[in-house]
C-alpha cells in the first residue's frame, strides 16, 4: 500500500499540525538550556531570579523553589508536545491502515485546543501562535480525512 501524503486525504496536512508541535516543542526549550547554561544581565532579571529561588515549596517530603519548579514545568511542556508528535508518527501507519485518521486528527484538534485556549487565558501569545497554527492544520486533516472516510 502507498500510503503517501497525495494519496491520503489529510495526511499531509497532519505531519504538518505534527512539524508545528515539533517545532514548538523545540522553540519552547530553548529558554530553558539558556536558563541553565547562561546567567540572568538585566537587573530586574537578576532580581526575579534571587526571589524566585529564595521561595522554598514544599511537596511532601520533596522541597524546592520557585525557580526550579518553573523550569520542570516548562521542560515538562516542551517533553510532552514531543511525546505528542512521536506518539503521533509512531500511530500514523496503524491509524491510516484502518482508516482513522479523522478520529486521530480530532483528538489532536482536542489537545491543541487546550493549548490554545491556556495560551489565550494567560494572555502568553507565542505558544498560542504555535497551537494555533498546528489546530488550524490539525482541523483541516480532520476535515479532509472526514470527507474521504465518511
């Protein structure tokens, strides 16, 4: 079977709701091995960073800081768009073989739309353009797989 992106209605335009997390994914760490391998310049930065630190949390047995919880909430973040898209093309074979695409570009539409719609709460516009982007590719692999697979 040629499973090809022309010759799977949808397809293509679901690797690139996937690209878009990957991309995503990507942009979203670089912050983060910044954070880790540079040190803060601008002195409001600096300053943010000491109070951040200095805010002990308390999980149970297990004590952190502010600064750290930050950075494992965002690396986690980025893990996960990851996990998504590797998810995502590991599937894809077994899901066209069977003509599901639609259901699993409609659970995409569903994640995505999370995203979207924390990013447009918390008013933090990259990662909204980002899902964005990806909810728009993901609606249009759900709509064409839709139409060919009823």
């Amino acid at each position: 079977m040629n499973s090809s992106a022309a010759k799977i209605p949808g397809k293509g335009r679901f690797l690139a709701g996937c690209f878009t997390l990957l991309l995503f994914s990507a942009v979203h760490m670089i912050p983060m091995f910044a954070d880790i391998f540079t040190e803060p310049s601008k002195p409001a930065e600096v300053e943010a960073k000491r109070a951040m630190t200095a805010v002990v949390v308390a999980i149970g047995p297990f004590h952190s800081n502010w600064a750290k919880l930050n950075q494992l909430l965002s690396v986690s973040y980025s893990a996960l768009l990851f996990f998504v898209v590797a998810l995502n093309l590991v599937a894809l074979p077994a899901i066209i073989a069977h003509g599901r695409l639609r259901a699993l570009a409609t659970v995409n539409v569903i994640f995505v739309g999370i995203l979207l719609s924390t990013s447009v709460i918390y008013q933090f516009p990259p990662p909204g353009v980002f899902a964005l982007i990806a909810e728009v590719f993901f609606i249009a692999a759900m709509v064409r797989a839709t139409r060919s697979h009823g």
